[in-house]
C-alpha cells in the first residue's frame, strides 16, 4: 500500500510533481471520504476522522478526569509537602500522556485524540512547572514575575512534544504560550492593565498593544513559512499553518479593532470595515478561510462584548456587512481569488501560493 511517505519520496525523487501528487492525495482521501465532496481549492479540516476517534477521546477524558481525582486524593494526604508531590505527579502524568501518544498518534494517526493529548500534556505541565517555579505569595501580591520562568519552560515541553508527534494543534498551543508568557512579562514590566480593553489599545499607557501586535504578525510569518513550504497542502505543514492562522488572526485584529473603536465615533465602524476588507484581500490570496474567518468571529464578540454594538445603527449595521461578507466570499471564493491573483502583481511570490482554481 502506499502511503503519504511514499508520495512525499516521490515528490523529492523528482518522479512527481506537486501538483500529481496532490491530485493523487485528494482522490486517495476522497475515496477514504476525508474530502468527499470538497470543492477544488477547498481548505480540509478534519477534528476526527471517525466515531472511533470519539469513542477514545471519550475515553481519554474520562481517563485523565479519573486520574486528576485519584492525585488530588494523593497530594491531599501530604499537605506538608504538596507543591513537591503536585510535581512528581506531574511528571508521572506527563510519562503517561506520552505513552498514549506514541499509539494513538504516532501508530494510530488519530486525529482528534491527539489534539486532546496535546492539551493535555501542554496544561500538566503549566501546572506541574507552576507549582515548583512560581511562587504564591507574589503573585497574591499581583508580582507575576515568577510565572515567566514556568511559562517558557511549558512552551519548550509543548514544543519538544511537537518535535515528537508533529501534532499541528501543538502549534497552536504553543503560539498561545509565548502570548500569554509575553503578556505576563509585560505586567512585569508596566504593570496589571486595569481592564480588557488596555491589553490591546494603542493609546494605553503600557506596552502590551504592541506586545499583542507583534506577536500575531510573528504567528502569522510562522504561518506562511508552512504554508509557503507546501503549496498544494499535501502535507502536514499545512495543518500546522491552519492552526496558528487560528491563532494570528484574532492577536493582530483584537489589537486593531480595539485600537480604533476606542475613540467612540460613528467613523470608527467604517474604519473597522476597511481594516476587514484588507485582511480578506490578504486571507483570499493565501488562500486560508480560517484566518479570516477568526479574524471576523473575534470583531464581532468584541463589538457585542465591549460595545454594545447593537444599541446603534452603526454597530447593528457593521456586524450585518460583515455577515454578508463572509456569505459572499464563502459562495465565490475560488472565483474572487481567480481575479484577484490574476490581477495583483504578486511576481515570484505565486510559486508559494496555492494555485487558482
């Protein structure tokens, strides 16, 4: 039989091209039914491949929920000595996830349990290296600048666990350590924001706009590193710039939408227009919906959450234009992108896109 490892050889050997060998991948999946049905140029997504996968991501819920009650039992014998015992625990636990992920990942090629494997591991090990780094009673007193520590080295095991099982989820995880360690640095350094709204405002005081604002653009360049790597999405590179897409979109846009309805006025819902219109024309021609789509998910709970968007007829009438927007493009996008390629002078850059269909 062959596999996705023979066809990427292939690939390499020079005996295929990418474009055959995404051809051949697409009609192998559509006959196993994982994209039956897609347009051409259609973004695959896949959460589980089977109930069988439910069935085990069941199992492994009620398995971790078993095991975190049976260590809490634990660690509640030995209160003297709890925040030790929390760790070994963690460590064990850690073992155990990893064992469960060389079958079900790397023999099994489970797609849903290993995002929930990557989940786990990656919150048992904040937790494991927050009790023996960080400590209480600083952060009681609102000094967060021993979770710095904990935050990276649980980015680092997050990491080491992707070099490992390359789970595209991983990504992800990591991308949303580094944010949240960064945030916690800048807390540090400028102080605890007063509200929501200053971790992402331009105009405050401190530095965690920008903070926010790099870091989405650097997950975005991550991003199209993989997806520039794979073009036709034959491989799994294009699963990992799928999820941190997920994850650059709505760091670059909260950052924006926030910085710009911060000044209260009726032109700020069409500057909110414009900025989404640019961030399409730049999801349309890397041709990845989900980067727009979170960028457009997290505008409108930002504008229902912080600004009562619906109590004026600009707010009402900004989150309307949006949802027709995302019907039209979902109706033609392969057709928009067509034109829009044909049209930008994107010079060698095309050779990393995917092609127009």
């Amino acid at each position: 039989m062959i596999g996705n490892d023979d066809i990427r050889a292939a690939v390499a050997s020079g005996l295929l091209t990418e474009a055959q060998a995404a051809s051949l991948t697409a009609l192998a999946d559509s006959r196993r039914g994982a994209r039956e049905g897609l347009d051409p140029g259609d973004e695959p997504f896949e959460l589980f491949r089977g109930f069988n996968e439910v069935f085990v991501m069941v199992g492994l819920a009620i398995l971790g929920a078993g095991w975190a009650g049976v260590v809490g039992w634990m660690v509640a014998d030995r209160l003297e000595t709890w925040r030790s015992t929390a760790v070994i625990y963690s460590a064990i636990s850690a073992g155990l996830i990893w064992v469960l992920a060389e079958y079900f990942i790397r023999r099994r090629r489970m797609v849903g349990p290993a995002i929930l494997l990557s989940l786990g591991f990656a919150g048992n090990a904040a937790f494991g290296l927050g009790q023996h780094f960080a400590q209480i009673f600083m952060v009681a007193q609102e000094d967060y600048s021993s979770l710095i520590l904990p935050g990276l080295l649980t980015v680092g095991a997050v990491f080491l666990f992707w070099l490992r099982f390359k789970v595209p989820f991983a990504m992800a995880l990591i991308a949303l350590g580094l944010f949240a360690t960064a945030l916690i640095a800048g807390a540090t350094r400028s102080g605890t924001p007063e509200n929501l709204t200053d971790i992402f405002v331009f105009s405050a005081e401190s530095s965690f706009a920008w903070i926010t604002l790099a870091l989405g653009v650097a997950t975005f360049a991550a991003a199209m590193v993989f997806d520039g790597s794979d073009p036709h999405r034959v491989t799994r590179r294009s699963a990992q710039g799928f999820w941190l897409h997920l994850v650059a979109a709505p760091m670059i846009i909260n950052t924006v939408a926030l910085s710009i309805l911060s000044n209260e006025s009726p032109a700020a819902y069409t500057t909110i227009l414009g900025a989404m219109a640019s961030f399409a024309v730049v999801a349309i021609v890397i041709d990845r919906r989900s980067f727009l789509l979170a960028a457009i998910a997290y505008v409108v709970s930002v504008l229902l959450t912080l600004n009562s968007a619906f109590e004026t007829f600009e707010g009402a009438g900004l989150i309307f234009g949006l949802g027709a927007f995302l019907v039209i493009l979902g109706a033609f996008w392969a057709r928009i992108r067509a034109i829009l390629l044909a049209a930008l002078p994107l010079g060698g850059l095309r050779d990393y896109l995917p092609p127009a269909h």
